[in-house]
C-alpha cells in the first residue's frame, strides 16, 4: 500500500510536464496522453527498486529516459502505417491550451522526424545538455550534435519568416 502512495505521489506530480514533453514531441494530445500513461505504468512496474537506488532528480531524468523510449519505440512500429498531410489539422485541445507562438512551434516541429524532434525538445525546451540527451537517447554526443544541427536547419525552413520563433525556444 505505501508503495502505491508513493508512487501516485511522484506521478501527480510530474505528470503535466510529462505531458508537456510527450506533446511536443508527438504532437497529438491522446498518443501524449497513451505515452505519459505507458511510461509511468512502465516505472511503476520497478518502482521499490527505483526508489531504492534514485533521488528526486534521478526519477525526474529516469521517467524523461522512459517516456523519450517509449516514443521512439512507437515511432518505429508506427512509421509503415502513417498518413502524410500537407497541412497540420486544427486541434481545439491545442488551440485552448496553447498561444498562437506554441501551435506554430508544434506544428514545425510535427514535420520533424522523431528522433531529430526529440533532440530539439530535450535540448532546448527541457534545457539538458548535449551529454544528457545522447545518454536518454542512446547515442553519442556527436550524434546528438548533429542530430540537432539538421533539426535546427529544417526548422528554419520550415518556419521561413517566422524563424525568429526558434530564438524563443
């Protein structure tokens, strides 16, 4: 029983930024909601021993490292069956929870592919260093630069005028 306390205790904690993340990254309000859900039932699961072995900050980092997973895996089982659009379609959740700056953000960073979104979101709109995200991610640092060097390029096309957004980030 003081497991599951605890453990809801961390959750209803973190799970709005959690939530934050998954969207930006996804950029679909119920697959952010699946991958929150699906990451912190996956932490649950070894919660007594996460407990154990974390502090705070190290939950915080282990359920990022689980929820960036989580996504990359659904994004590779996913890819064969995706649907190309030319435009973003309007979401009214996004448009009631966000200013005219994120929907634009969002919508570029939708046209992104996963990994390279990841990289962006984690870099900039997370604040983790370029060690950090290769070690959520997997992959070296090298990789993480120039992962984000080509996200940042297709952003600015993808903005055109409007990549002064990109110095907001």
């Amino acid at each position: 029983m003081e497991r599951a306390l605890e453990f809801e205790e961390f959750a209803s904690s973190r799970t709005r930024r959690l939530f934050q993340v998954a969207y930006l990254m996804c950029g679909d309000w119920h697959q952010a909601q699946d991958l929150v859900q699906t990451a912190l039932a996956k932490m649950f699961a070894v919660w007594p021993r996460l407990r154990r072995r974390e502090d705070e900050p190290g939950l915080d980092a282990y359920a990022r490292t689980v929820l960036l997973r989580t996504y990359l895996s659904q994004r590779r089982l996913k890819r064969s069956t995706e649907v190309v659009l030319a435009e973003m379609p309007d979401s009214p959740q996004a448009a009631a929870h966000g200013s005219d700056l994120k929907l634009t953000l969002a919508a570029a960073l939708g046209q992104l592919p996963p990994r390279n979104r990841a990289v962006v979101v984690l870099r900039y709109l997370e604040d983790h260093s370029i060690e950090a995200v290769a070690d959520m991610m997997g992959i070296s640092a090298g990789a993480v630069k120039s992962l984000n060097t080509r996200s940042l390029a297709r952003l600015r096309e993808i903005l055109g005028e409007d990549r002064e957004l990109l110095f907001r980030l």
